[in-house]
C-alpha cells in the first residue's frame, strides 16, 4: 500500500480544507458517532449528517428499506430528532469523537422550514457547510417539488441564502429532464455548491403478497447500480456551472472516486456503501493513494474535472 | 460489532424449508437476543438472523427459506465462507427474571433455545410457551424441550392448548415475575397488549445492521428506536405497536 | 420444471395473441435471425427489431459499448440499413426462421423522416405493430427531444398515426421529471401502447487517458441496475393511461418480468442479458410456469397490474 | 457458437502483465483468428480473446492485465470454473497463401502462433514479422520461433530491425503472395496502406460477441460489419479505416 503522506489527497470546500475528499452521505451514517467504534472516524474528510427537520421526526413505516439487484431502495422520510436536538445532542456525540467540521442537511416542508433550519445552524460552528436537501422523493408535500422545479429551487435557495451564514450546497434530484437547468437556476439563486446526486425513484414488488415492498409504494433508489448515471449528471453540472460540485452515487471504491472526480467533483460522497461495508469510506481513503499512483498524480486536485 | 469471515460448518435441513447453519468456532461473545447480519452472495443488503445457539464458540442461526437470499443460503456447504457482522444488537437482560417465561410464536421463537440454554447455565430451568399455526411448525421442539419446560399451543390444536398464545397464557397460567418474548409482529402485539412486565424482541426489515441508516425505526415511549441498535430487545411497555 | 402446456401464458397485445408475453427488446436481437442458431426462436411471444431509419445509417464511431456495474452504456446510434433494405433483406431472413409476426421499431430525425418510415411498414405484413422509438439518447438532433418534450411527442405521434395502418407503441425515455406527462400526452395524441423504459443516460471514464470510453462521451445505460427505475415508471404510466403498456428495464429472469406484469405490463422486453445470456430470453419464457405455480396463477394475464 | 462452462488447467504468468491461460480439454474446433468471450466474475459483459494456441482439445488464451477484468483474471487458479462463449467469429483463411507472410504488432500478435502451427500442420513455415516497441515486449518470441521464421522489428532497435512495421516489411522484403496481420489499429491501418494483398484481424470493445448488439461494428466497402460475427478478419482491400 502506498502512503498517504506521498500524496496531496487534501481539497478545499467553501474555503473548509478537506484532508481528504471522501465524505459520508446525508442518511448513511447517522450524525457519524454511531461509526466511531468501528473506526477512527478523523480519517474522514468530512461528513454529511443526517437530514435534519426543523420538528421531530419519525419518518415513514416500515418497511422502508428494500433490496434491488445492486442497490437499494429507502423510504425512511427523514427521521431526526428536529434541529435544535440535531445541535444540542447529536452534534456534541460527535465533537467527542471527529475533529473536524461538517455539514449539516437540511431538509423540509415549506420554504418557512428550510429558512427556520439554517437559520438555527448559524451558531453551530462544527458545521461548516450547509447541504439543502431539496430532492428528498420520500416526504409528501415538500421535499421532491423543490427539487424539479427550476424557479421553485430558485425561491427556496434565494430565502435561504438570506439568512444563511454557512456557504449553501444545493442536493439535487436526479429525477429531472435536464439537470443543467435546475443547476444553473440554484447557481443563479446564490448557492455556493452543488452536491448530487439524491436517489432516483424506484420500486419493488413482494410477488407473494402482491404489495410493493416499501410500505409507502416506492422509494430511493440508491447504490453500485446508479454509478453512471450520477457520473453523467456531475459531469453535465460541472460543466453547466462554476460552483464546486460534490459527486455521490454508487461509489464503492478508490477508482470510483477517482472517476467522479474526474467528471467534476471536487469531493465525494460515499453512501450506501457504508451501509453494505461499514469500513467502506474509510477503506476508499486508504485506497486513493494506489490509484494515485497508478495514474502518476501527486495532488489529487489535479484531477478535477480532468476528463477530456 | 466485528466485521467476521464466517465459515460454515454445517447446513442441516430440518423441515421443508428450515435449516440450522452453523459455523466454525470463532472468538465472539453472544448474550442471547443478539443477532448477525450475513452478507449473502449477490445480493447488496446483508439478512439478519438471531442467534439460535452459540456453544463453545461455534454459531448456530436458524433460517427459513422464504425469499432468493435465504435461498441461496440453503445451497451453502460446508467449508463455503460468508462475510459477517457478527455481536450486534443488545440482547435480553436475563437479571430481569427470576422464574422466566419465554414466549415463543413459530419460527420466530429461534433465539429463546439460546435465551433458554443461558438460564439453564444460571442454574435456572426456564418455562417456555411455544405457539404455532400446527404442529409441523414446531421444528425445533424437541431441542426446546431439552433446555426449558415447554408448553404448546397451535391455533388448528394439532398440539397442545389450542388457541392463540395469549389465550394459552391464560390457560396454562404460568408462575413467572418475567417474560421474554419473540415471534411475529401480531403475537407480540397481543402478548404486550396482555401483559407488559417483560421483554420482547422486535424484528425488522433492515439495510445497515447496526445503526447508521434508520431503516428498521419504531416508535417508543422514548422517541423512535432502532430496532438493530437501540434493540432488537426492547421492554414490553416501552413498544408502540402501530 | 413445470410444464409450459398447464398455464396460460398467452397475452393479447393490440389485437394480436402473443404465445407468451417475452419479446426481446430493440437492439439486443438484431433482426431475430441473429439467434437462430442459438435456440429455436419460435418460442419467443413476438421479436423488437432493430431500431430502423430512412437510410442506412452506420451509426456512432467506436467504442460504441462500456461496462457499468451491473449494466453497460451503448452508443450505437441506430446502424441499420434502411428501412427498405429492412424489409426486402432482413425481414425476409427472418421468415424464414420465426414463424410469429414481430414490431418494428423505428427511429428517426425529423417528423416526416418517422412518417415516411412508418407508411413504409404498412405494407409488410410480418410486422404486427410499429415501436416508435422517441427516446433514443445515442441520435444527434432528434430521438432525445422527441422523448422529453410531451408537445413535441404529441405532434409526432399525430402525424404518425395519420399515415399508419399498423398500431402505434410508443417508446418512452426515462430521462424526464414526469413520466405520466408523458405518457398521457403520446396517449392523447393517439398512441395504442406505450412501451418503456429505453435506457438512462449514463457516462463511464477511463481513468488511464482520461477521456470517456465511449467515442461520443455519453450513452444508454440499462441491464440489471435500472429494475427498480424500470418497474417504478412502468408502474406510474400504467396508472396514468389505459392503453396497454410493454414493460423493459433490467429484467433477466422469470421473476423479475413477473414483477414488471404486476407493475402493469402486459408484455415485457428482456434486453441487454440477451448480450450477456445469449439464451436469456427463452430461459425466462421456460421458467415462468415454475414462478406461476409458486404463485398460483395459471393464467398470466391475472398478474398483469396485479400490484395493490 | 457454443455456451461452455470452462475449466482451468494453468494460469501462466509469463511477464509483468502477460498471462496464458490454459482450460481443460473441451470438444472444440478451432480456427486460428477465431475468438472465445469469458464471463469474468462480476462484470456484466464478456471480454473477446483470440486462440493464442489450440493443442489435443486445450484451448490457450494470452492476455494482458489492462483493466479489473483482466485483473480478476489473473487471480484464477486451476480448476476454478468460466462462463465462455467459444468458436466466435471467423477465422483466417489459410488457403488463401501457399508462401504466407504473418505480421503481428505486440501483444496483438498472439493469435499468429495458433496461425503459424495451422500452416505448419499443412507443411508450410511461415516467414513472420513480429513488431513491437521494445524487446522486452516481445514475450512470446521464443514460443513463436519454434512455429515460424521470424523476424523483428522494433521502435527503440531493442531487438532486430529498428523501425516500424511498414519499414520493416521493405526492409526485409519477404518472400509471400498473401500476409496475415493483427496488431493495433494505428499498426493495421499502415500495413493496409502499404499493401492490401492480405487478411487483418480487427480488435473492438464488445458487448454480446455474436452479432447481436452492433456494437462493434465497422465500416468496409461493403457496408457496415461486425468485427464479432461478419470477422474479425477481414480482407485488408475491405476494410475502411477511419
């Protein structure tokens, strides 16, 4: 294995320096203590907490999880303990064990909700970064309407931005005819970053009982199976765009990641992933330096964006 | 948690569609009620199975064959490794019981054979109710009967009392300060609804396996719990049944 | 294994009894002939052809083929040799070895281009109905446009319908915010069936030059990781018009186009594991009764929307 | 075509990179050009390789490790098991030469020794042009001398003449009627060029390898053809390069 110290694996994010460009997805790793016994989470460069709601919530019944082929599908509905909780206990869990800083995702049901989130991030100095959830396809009402619509993205990201003190990274919905234009709406709205992508719908059929497997009908569809359609969508925002574009989307190894990066990312987000291999975020980190190598780069953001 | 190349040591068919898998000796502790998350070939989300028996470090799980992952299970042989993460969940609190119950419904009663054995080292013979559709459910009955003192109940009476567990629990009327309790969701609804001075252990559709993803989330007293790490063992009168 | 002669497996697409409902999709079976010495394709329900242009076209510079997880991204671009050449060779080979009558897919540049194509398939009676193909990513200046804009369908499935004496089915794209739109717009516009999904837009990089591994940059992406995509928009245009809907997307057993009937299809196109599984589609067709009597259908078409 | 399940008799790693893999005894018949596609483990498509040798029924591959297939490849021991579809494809026509000239640039070459073994069970040696960029390219060059008359032509001057291909064929000025090429596309293109009295085996990504899919498709004078199914040889006169 090659060290890590011969190489520059270090990005910068909204003027945060990340040691590394890995970062746990939103709803994969919980607000990251829970992964604390299984490794030495400092290794990450950052994290995305769980989507967070301005009031408690359970989310959807169960099941809300399915297997696919290669994949997976989730209907969890943002289950957080609402935000002033997320702040005042999940987020001082995780300052026991994580030095660095974070990002906290944000979702909601109105434009109201959202504003009222971030705002109350203000004060939270462990989060670096705020991720506007505006593609969750699990909440009724709210969630996937701002996330495929250009001009209602656009209102949200404006309200947002306007209290905000933290950069705004916009997550967008896969499940749209033209990712460019919802990035350039969010871009033109003021977001700092674009991260993407969120899961695309799907569904599963139990044949016995002639019932979708998800108790809410369908779900995210998420894992090794959307990998390139989320390169092909980094790739058409990064070119549409001038801001930083974090890539997700069935990455589940060092190469994976290299690729995306390739396609525009200036960091990657590891999810369902850590669900299947909870070591794999910390596994793709260890893994970047030999695949660095093998392409002879010695900074890793050398490669950004690189394809030709 | 531990992450664990399992290997299988043997896969015996008990009925048409129930197997005991058990593996090669590892160094691992269970406390009863804890569960495994196995990581079958081809398919992305690991299954969980409670722990059926774990005796001088070799493993046992029972399972049915119910969908393709159990069924590629059941073609596994002797010698065929899996990839395992082992030691989750929390298990029940056998302090709790002085005269213990345990409460089983069909297949779902697997983890009280352990439960049952880890009493008996306590020097305590636990009773036991075993509910079931029929008869031919019971698979395991005899090893049950080898560890606790086994009463039956069957809904078509092919064995034992015939009706639902909680109908049994009045029938036989057990003398025990404390009941653990496995089975489907219905029969522990039931079970809680009569009596709450116990334990019950939840099952769930499950992604992660061990606390990351809120995919197996039910409601408590408490808030929402989940069911792989905050349980699967819960008190019965900590539970919101839908 | 159970015996094909105790189910009914027959299905009635447009008038014309299918002798099962498996139909290998445009593509992936050339014009059927292809696999005539694979097996005896006479167990087939009917044969997708080609996409089929004008002219002959050559199609997209090589590669033109990448593997995904569990997929693969094309960009053919539509090699065929033209719609007359179509019918006095390739059609004319396959009498010879399948007995059925088949659908002609069709692509095309313009309006008058599908037109023209279209009144040329009257004549042919081999041909039992027309797949409009209007969602082809792999086509320069024309199939993705027709396939996202639900005005622009609309116009062309009119003209279409105009001049054909043969049944339309409408080939829809994934890549849009609303498939039901969609659907409800070639519907209204005349369209006898829908069939979906064709493939997602997908991108692989190779790390090694940097550049795309497809020439044209971008592709198709389908096989085993778009299922539940599949099955979840299959779903949705079922419950959004009446005409019959052709259900296709990453099925490769007997299992899964039992899962895309009760989503509410009443035929299902097995492609890309025909490429992998030279054998695919007659392995499914053999193992349906076996899935049927588990279930305890002896009649196929109860399945068919079956999903509560 | 035939749909095989093939087994591994030996997994020769034979350079840096470069491995023979050779299967157990199959009822087969090969012509030398033709090609098999594997199923490697894991991998939605199969990956084309021409015979490099075929002996008393044993099929030999040379390959490559160039990307995760061919990778996972490598790892393959004797006795483990493949997915192949085998007699792909067209082959060389042997009768076209009575004094047969084979030109082969690289690791591309391989399928020439198969190719020169034909002509020397006909009883004719065939004279053989093998290019490369430097010596230590030329991994099979001893195998190849026991099969043919050989000459070299390398970038660097590492080993016999110094120069490409088409400067090594004036230079050596053979004595044949008709040649046979494989080889890179850019070293294909500029023997054509240089004379189309011969057959080329073309090379192209693959998705089905039997004529399905079109994805390998080039262009000749007579239309569009697949190199899978229509070649992969090609008379040199037909093909259009890009």
């Amino acid at each position: 294995m090659n060290n890590l110290k011969d190489f520059n694996l270090k990005v910068n994010l909204f003027g945060y320096e990340l040691k590394n460009p890995v970062i746990p997805a939103s709803g994969t790793f919980g607000f990251g203590y829970e992964f604390a016994d299984v490794y030495d989470i400092n290794c990450l460069g950052s994290i995305s907490l769980k989507g967070t709601t301005l009031n408690e919530r359970y989310g959807n019944p169960l099941p809300r999880v399915a297997e696919c082929p290669v994949g997976m599908l989730n209907s969890i509905g943002l289950q957080n303990k609402g935000v002033d909780k997320v702040i005042s206990e999940e987020i001082e869990k995780l300052k026991k064990v994580y030095d660095g800083k974070v990002i906290a995702n944000v979702g909601g049901h109105s434009v109201d909700e959202y504003v009222e989130v971030v705002r109350r991030f203000n004060a939270c100095d462990k989060v670096f970064a705020i991720e506007l959830n505006i593609s969750c396809p699990n909440v009724k009402g709210g969630g996937m309407a701002f996330g495929t619509n250009p001009s209602v993205a656009e209102n949200l990201v404006k309200a947002v931005k306007a209290v905000s003190q933290k950069p705004i990274m916009v997550k967008l919905s896969p499940n749209v005819t033209s990712i460019s234009e919802m990035a350039k709406a969010v871009e033109g709205a003021g977001a700092d970053g674009i991260s993407l992508i969120n899961t695309l719908v799907g569904m599963r059929i139990d044949l016995a009982t002639r019932k979708p497997i998800l108790a809410v009908g369908s779900g995210g569809y998420s894992g090794r199976g959307v990998f390139p359609v989320a390169l092909k969508m980094v790739n058409d925002v990064y070119k549409a765009v001038s801001v930083p574009v974090v890539g997700m989307g069935g990455i589940t190894s060092a190469r994976e990641a290299v690729e995306m990066m390739m396609a525009g990312a200036t960091a990657v987000m590891v999810g369902t992933e850590n669900l299947v291999n909870p070591y794999a975020s910390q596994q793709i980190i260890n893994d970047l330096p030999t695949v660095l190598d093998e392409l002879n780069v010695k900074d890793i953001n050398e490669i950004i964006g690189s394809v030709k | 948690m531990k992450n664990q190349i399992l290997t299988v040591k043997d896969n015996k068919q008990i009925s048409d569609d129930v197997f005991v898998m058990k593996f090669e000796k590892e160094e691992n502790e269970y406390k009863a009620g804890q569960f495994v998350e196995l990581k079958v070939d081809g398919f992305t989300l690991r299954r969980p199975f409670g722990v059926y028996d774990f005796e001088k470090g070799e493993l046992s799980l029972l399972y049915k064959v119910v969908g393709q992952g159990t069924a590629k299970m059941a073609t596994m042989k002797r010698g065929e490794k899996i990839d395992a993460l082992t030691e989750l969940g929390n298990g029940f609190n056998v302090d709790k019981a002085k005269k213990p119950l345990l409460i089983g419904g069909g297949l779902g009663a697997a983890p009280l054979y352990y439960l049952a054995k880890t009493f008996k080292e306590k020097g305590i013979k636990a009773e036991m109710l075993l509910g079931a559709r029929t008869q031919s459910d019971l698979v395991f009955l005899n090893d049950f009967k080898n560890v606790a003192d086994v009463k039956v109940a069957t809904d078509d009476g092919t064995s034992g009392f015939k009706g639902n567990v909680v109908e049994a629990l009045k029938h036989y009327d057990f003398d025990c300060d404390f009941y653990y309790a496995c089975g489907s969701l219905a029969m522990l609804k039931r079970v809680a609804s009569y009596s709450t001075n116990g334990e019950i252990s939840m099952e769930a559709r499950m992604a992660c396996g061990f606390g990351a993803c809120m995919g197996c989330s039910i409601m408590t007293t408490d808030g929402a719990k989940r069911v792989c790490k905050d349980g699967p063992v819960f008190y019965a009168k900590e539970i919101i049944f839908e």
